[in-house]
C-alpha cells in the first residue's frame, strides 16, 4: 500500500483528492499547510508520495518541498496549484525547478492524478513489494 501525503489548505480539495484516491490501494494522510504537512512525514515515515499545493498560509508549496528534500530527497512530489494564471509568476515551473518532479494545473481530473502516480518507482513498487524508490526527473527534464 502506497503512503500519501496530501497537503492543501483549502479541505475541499484536500478530500477530493483524497476521495480521488480513495479506491486506490492508496493510504491517505492530510494536512492543511507545509508545516503540518512537515509534522506528518516526521511522525509517520515513511511517506511514498507528496501531492502538495502552491499557495497557502503559513509554510507555502515552495518552501514545504525544499524542506521534504532536506529530509528526504527520493521521496516522490506532485506539485498542484491553480494560481498563478492572472501573474506572470509561473508557479508549477518554479516548483519542478525547485524539487517537484510532477506538476498538476488543478483543476484535474482523476485519471490524470492516478496515470500520474502510477509513473512514480514508489508507487509501481510498494504495490509491488520491491525496491526502494528513485528519483524521476520532472516533466520535461531528460
């Protein structure tokens, strides 16, 4: 069973991103903020996948996957924002520049998250039982 760490500050999101995955022989776990998001890798390793969002209160999206790197540099992350459409601010570039290795424009739709996950090591493998995950480049990087 894959670990995933979902951390939005809006709930709604959140469960539906949960709910998304929900039948998928997926473990779920939320947070409302990086910070939160921080305290639940910690607490409870190991996490496979983080699916964070990009703008929120107290520790943003940026800061919360430089900080999950610090700690854990294989650990999968799937950045998801939907601002920075009205700035000339590129946010989900920056997050893959940064340290994501996926990008999601919310909003999205379920197949795409779960195509999405199942390209990750991490996830093929703890469903499948064997070795530990590795790095994926980001999209568009070879």
């Amino acid at each position: 069973m894959t670990r995933v760490l979902i951390i939005d500050d809006d709930k709604d999101v959140r469960q539906t991103v949960a709910g998304m995955l929900a039948k998928s022989d997926h473990e779920i776990i939320q947070a409302g903020n990086g910070a939160e998001g921080m305290a639940r890798i910690r607490e409870n390793p190991p996490t496979d996948v983080v699916i964070v969002d990009l703008i929120m209160p107290e520790m943003e999206g940026i800061e919360t996957i430089r900080e999950v790197r610090r700690i854990d540099a294989e650990i999968p992350i799937i950045a998801m924002s939907g601002g920075g459409r009205m700035s000339e601010v590129d946010y989900l570039s920056a997050a893959l520049k940064l340290g994501a290795d996926y990008a999601l424009r919310k909003p999205f739709r379920k197949a795409e998250l779960l195509d999405l996950l199942m390209k990750l090591p991490g996830v093929r493998n703890a469903r499948a039982s064997s070795a530990e995950p590795r790095r994926v480049p980001a999209v568009g990087q070879e």
